[in-house]
C-alpha cells in the first residue's frame, strides 16, 4: 500500500490544483472590428474618390431638383447637385453640387455651365431628351484660365463650344438688323458657321457681332474677304431684269450673314482668330471698292429736292465717288430768298487714283482747277419707278464762271438748275408773254377801225349824190355795192357774230391749253415716276 493511502495520514489526499493562463481577447470582439474597419475603409474611399464641390449661380431653379440633377459632359455624368439656397438679395439661386474626382483641371473661370432644357432658338429645336428623363445641368470645360470653385450659369446654352474645331471673327455693323444670336452664317449658300453674340460698341455708333466659322470652312475667310447682311430679299433692277437674291428660307425669316472674297488687288492672306470685318448691308454694297479717305463739301440748290434723300449716290460721269450725308434748309430773312444746302460725301481715292497725291491740298488745288473748266453738281433722276434723285457731277463749258467758295467747315461746289428746272422755267416764261398779249385791246382797236371805215363810206356816199348826174347811175350802183360790202363786214365782226365769237373762243382755247401745260409741267416736277405708271387714283 502506498503511503498516500495509509490510515496513518488521518485522511484523503487533496488533489493540486493546475492553473491556466486567462484569455486576453474574445472572438466575439471580431464582428465590430471588422465593421469598423470596412466601415473606415468605405469612408477614406468616399473621402479620396469624391471630387471638388463648387457653387453656380443661377437666376432661376426651374427644372433642377438637389440630389437628383446631374452634371453632364457629352452626356457622361461628371457632377450631381447637393443643395440649392437662394441668394442674400433673393435674386438668384445659389447650386452647391460635387463633381467627380479629376474634372477639378478643367474648373477655370473660363468654363461655362448652362441648364438644359427643351428649347426652341433661331429655328433650331433642342433638349427634347429632357422632357422624360428631366432638366440637366451641362458643362463647357476649359483648362486655359485661372482655378475657381464658383460659377455663374449661362441663360442659354452657348452657340460654341471650347471643343467645336473653327474661328471667331469680329463684325462691325451700323445696326443689328434682323440679326440674333444663332443666325445662320452662308458660303456660297452652305451653312458654315453661327452667330455666338453681340454688343453695342462702346462709342455707341456701332454693333460688334462676333461670329464662328466651323472647320474647315474657316480657311475661306481672308484679309479681304466680304461680309454682308443676308436676310430677307435682296431686289435689284438692271439692265437685265428684275434679279432676286436671298441664301435660303432660314435667312428670310430669321436673318442671316454671307461672306466672299473678291478678287481684285487687294491682300489675300488667311484671316486670323480675333480679326474685324466691316458688314455691309447687302451683296452690291460689299462688291464695291471702299476707301479710307474722305472729302466733304457743301452743294447749295435752289429749286425742289424732292426725291433726293441722306444717302443717295454721288456720281461722277455714271460711276459712284461717294454719297449725300444731310439736307438742310436755309432762309435769306433780308432778301427773302432760299436756299438748300446739301452736304455730300466724296472719296478722293476713286477720282485721283495713283495719277495724284492724295494729301488735301493737292485734293483741293486739283478741285478748283476741275471747277474752273466748267465741273458742276447737278440734280438728275436716278429711278423713275420711285422718283429718287441722285448728285451728278459733270463738266459744262458753256456754264457761267464760277469758283470754289472756301468756307471754314465745308468747301462750297457750284451747282446748275436740273434740265427738268430748265424745262419748266422756259414754258413757264412762254405761258407769261402768253398771257400777257393784250387779246381784249386789240379785238376794240379792230371795232374801231370797222366803224371808221363805215363813217367814211357814208361820208363818200354823200359826196356822190352832188358829182355829175352822167356818172351817178355807176357812182350809186358802185357806192351800193360797197354799202352792202361794209354791212356784211360790220356784221361779221359784231360781238354777237359767229365769227368774232369763233375768234374768242379760238383765244379761250389758246389760254386754257396754255394753263394745262403749266398744271401738266407742275406735276411732272411733282412726280416723275408718272411718266411710268401714269396719275395714280390716290394723286392730286
């Protein structure tokens, strides 16, 4: 037996007890550590994946919806909106939206956001996608600029884009016309390119129209190249015809601009980005020569301007050398006389050319020796449809003397009356001594005369009853004969007789068409276009 065992020791033996180290860590620990752990991955993945928030500003919220609208590129969703508030003044609405990480390089403050929506502009339907799958906002990235994180939104979407491949030019017109932003922009009847704006230039006698041409249409546009207003119907009249001119349908009703190069002298070197043109208001306009030097003068008429209007041509021998600027009236209360003053524009380049120096004395040297030899501004009808006058310079030697009147503001050329003046005066001066022969004195005077002679046959017819009783059978038979000779001539000439009233009326006849030549004169100065059309209904 042993001697754990033995009835010596009093009692059993107590086993020993065994210690075991106590866990540090429960498995039960692991589910929150790994949440926790997902969940700090998933929020550094947000935080490092999110882009950068920026602020647009708009003057209205109408179709945007925050956490529902988004920021497209090409139709690829680069933003979405967080929250909109409006601005302290309320006259805006302030959009905080986050864009996508990486697109902060192409936020300049040159890039543009606009809203899209459906739209109707310039004849151009767009944005009908919207009307399912609801208002967007677009945007127009540019890396040339600045960085910036706060934007004002466009109210309409912009005609050009940073990414459309062409050029911007510069139109200067002297009014905007029928034009608007979108107008059409024709090559030879193509549509090459848009209108992207416009603005009042700043002296405010002027629009500046900037306009794109796309690629590769843009290589037509040269130094000399012409622009011209295309819109509506451009008629003309000449030789051949009746013409009429337009580029399209689109341009009749909603405007539109053409442009061509002439080939002529002038440089022909591509255009570049950013260059100014002038427009001119139609197609004749822009094929004719311009010139950058200008003359001024003062033409005085004294008889009726009717027809001739502030821009009507000033020609030279059938060829244009400039055109009149205003008409005024003036009034002499001393002598009680008038004149009309007109002062006209001319371009010295179309006249002189290369053959003369083109500085302003040798101009004006050269000017009065043109007025010595006889030139003179003359009236004449430009159209006899619309009754227009024209200033018409030309040479006449046999017109008095005259010489240029140099006044301080405006030199003073000579002027000779219309041929339709020269007309009017000479019948009007024939009418005058017509009606100035004394009809009525001399019908008395023959009345007169008439009785004298009758006076005196009655005296001879008493003389003959004393001659010799052998000659007085004849004698008597001869003095009957002249009595009835005298009374049937007494009778003719009586004022109730049938010829003296013939006589009379022969007169009256004489004046009165003498007065219809006169009216007739009158109205033919009045209006000339009835020549064409005849006395309308509607004229006196």
């Amino acid at each position: 037996m042993t001697e754990e065992n033995s009835p010596e020791t009093g009692s059993a033996a107590i086993p020993e007890a065994v210690l075991r180290p106590e866990r540090s860590f429960s498995i039960i620990w692991l589910v929150p550590l790994v949440a926790a752990l997902i969940g700090g991955w998933l929020v550094y993945k947000t935080l490092s994946e999110k882009g950068p928030e920026i602020t647009i500003t708009f003057k209205s919220a109408e179709g945007l919806e925050a956490g529902k609208t988004k920021i497209k590129y090409k139709e690829v969703e680069v933003g979405a909106v967080d929250a909109m508030t409006l601005s302290k003044d309320l006259s805006n609405v302030v959009v905080s939206a986050t864009v996508v990480k990486g697109f902060e390089a192409y936020l300049t403050d040159k890039t543009r956001f606009w809203v899209v929506k459906p739209r109707i502009t310039a004849g151009e339907v767009s944005g009908l996608g919207t009307l399912f799958a609801g208002a967007y906002i677009s945007v127009d990235p540019n890396q040339k600029g600045k960085r910036a994180e706060a934007f004002t939104g466009l109210d309409r979407p912009p005609i050009v884009t940073n990414d459309l491949p062409g050029q911007s030019f510069m139109l200067r017109a002297d009014r905007l016309g029928s034009l608007d932003t979108g107008s059409p922009i024709y090559y030879r009847q193509l549509r090459v390119g848009e209108v992207e704006s416009y603005a009042l230039a700043k002296s405010g006698k002027s629009v500046d129209i900037k306009v794109f041409i796309h690629s590769p249409y843009d290589r037509f546009v040269l130094k000399n190249t012409r622009f011209w207003n295309a819109g509506g119907l451009d008629f003309s009249v000449d030789a051949n015809g009746l013409k009429v001119n337009t580029e399209s349908i689109v341009s009749i009703v909603l405007g539109g601009i053409a442009f061509d190069t002439p080939v002529n002298l002038e440089s022909s070197e591509p255009a570049l980005a950013g260059d100014k043109f002038p427009l001119y208001g139609n197609h004749q306009e822009a094929l004719q020569k311009t010139y950058t030097v200008k003359d001024y003068w003062i033409v005085k008429f004294t008889g009726s301007v009717r027809g001739l209007s502030a821009g009507a041509p000033v020609e030279f021998r059938g060829i244009r050398i400039g055109q009149v600027l205003d008409i005024n009236l003036i009034i002499d209360a001393d002598k009680l006389d008038f004149s009309i003053p007109v002062l006209i524009e001319i371009e010295p380049e179309s006249i002189f050319k290369t053959a003369i120096a083109p500085d302003e004395q040798t101009r004006k040297k050269y000017m009065a020796s043109l007025v010595a030899k006889g030139l003179r501004a003359q009236l004449k009808t430009g159209n006899y449809l619309t009754g227009q006058l024209f200033v018409d310079l030309n040479f006449y030697p046999d017109a008095p003397p005259q010489k240029v009147v140099w006044n301080d503001k405006y030199p003073e050329l000579p002027s000779i009356q219309a041929p339709l003046e020269e007309i009017v005066a000479s019948i009007s001066k024939t009418l005058e001594r017509i009606n100035k022969f004394p009809f009525e004195e001399v019908g008395a005077d023959t009345r007169d005369a008439v009785q004298g002679f009758h006076q005196a046959m009655q005296d001879a017819n008493v003389l003959m009853k004393a001659l010799n009783s052998d000659v007085r059978p004849q004698t008597l038979e001869t003095l009957a004969q002249a009595k009835k000779t005298m009374a049937a001539l007494e009778k003719a000439v009586k004022t109730d007789s049938p010829l003296n009233q013939e006589a009379r009326g022969a007169m009256e006849e004489l004046a009165s068409a003498a007065r219809a030549i006169r009216v007739l004169v009158d109205y033919l100065e009045r209006n000339p276009d009835s020549l064409i059309y005849g006395k309308g209904k509607d004229k006196k």
